[in-house]
C-alpha cells in the first residue's frame, strides 16, 4: 500500500467518527506513522474544517511530563475544552 492510500484510509475513518462523541486513539507498532497521522494529518484536516485550534488537545500519556496526570483530570481536560 502506497503511503497516500495509508493516509487516506485512516484519515478518512477518523473523519467517519469524528463527532461520535469519542477521543480517538491509534495503536499499531512503533514508528510506523500514528502519532504523524494524528497531530499533523488529522489535525490538519480539523483546522481546515473549521475545528480552532485552541479546541484541539492533544495529549500524551507516555511523555514523563504528563505522567501524574489521572483520569479525573483527563475527564476534565475532555469535558471543558
């Protein structure tokens, strides 16, 4: 599979679930283009949409910075944004 048809089938299920209600989140192996895909493809396609981008979060949960970060914050991160 050519990289442009990666990145349009998953683009294109992020955008079919896109008001679902739901964070998104990607799993797959290491280095093989989730975090891409998210905070730039993703995000991109969301501005260009008309989403502010102060209304997006993106947040890492495996960056020792957010470490002590617990799910009563996240909710109130998700809820108020």
């Amino acid at each position: 599979m050519r990289l442009y048809d990666w990145k349009n089938k998953y683009l294109n299920q992020l955008i079919l679930s896109k008001d679902n209600g739901f964070p998104k989140a990607i799993t797959g192996i290491r280095r093989c283009g989730k975090s891409y895909l998210l905070k730039e493809i993703y995000k991109d396609y969301l501005i260009k949409s008309g989403i502010n981008d102060d209304a997006i979060l993106i947040l890492e949960l495996d960056d020792d910075k957010n470490r002590k970060i617990c799910d009563s914050e996240i909710n109130f991160l998700t809820n108020n944004k």
